[in-house]
C-alpha cells in the first residue's frame, strides 16, 4: 500500500535570487509521515536549499491516487521539469 502526496517546491538555477515553484507528485511507502516526505522532498534534484531556515517547501499534503495519476500527467507535460530531467553535467563540460 502506498501513501500519495502532492508538493510544490521552489526550484533554483532559473537567474540569480530567481526561482519557480513546481508542483511534484510522490508516491511513498504507507509508512512514511509527512515529515519523512517533507525530507525527501527537500533533497529532490534542483529543489533550492534552504537559507536562514526558509524552506524550498511551499505545500505539502496528501492526495488521492487519481489526484496523483492526473499530477503525473501534468508533471510530464512541464517545461522546467522536462529540461532538469534532460540535463546532464557531461553534456554542459563537453559544450563550454
């Protein structure tokens, strides 16, 4: 059995004190409470690390599953994700 949860993080590397914020959607085992999800969440690639205690976390709450198979979809669909899931540090050496 799973727990489902929708986040919305803020994400960096978009221009200096700049950020988006990026709705995700996780799938975790049933065991694991809001605060082990707020953790995971907060070491996701890309996620801005916290500052003066100011959390990358805008939302956190748990959903349905078909609330999460529809955020699925959206999160395929994102711009900003699809070019973070496409970069590679490799590729970025190789061009400069």
């Amino acid at each position: 059995m799973s727990k489902y949860w929708k986040v919305i993080l803020s994400y960096g590397h978009v221009g200096k004190r700049n950020e988006v914020s990026v709705s995700r959607y996780l799938a975790t085992p049933n065991k694991l409470k809001l605060l082990d999800v707020y953790d995971l969440a907060s070491s996701m690639p890309g996620v801005k690390k916290s500052r003066g205690g100011i959390s990358a976390i805008r939302n956190l709450k748990q959903i349905s599953y078909e609330d999460y198979l529809l955020g699925k979809e959206e999160e395929n669909e994102d711009p900003y994700l699809k070019q973070l899931m496409s970069f590679s540090p490799d590729r970025e050496k190789n061009i400069a």
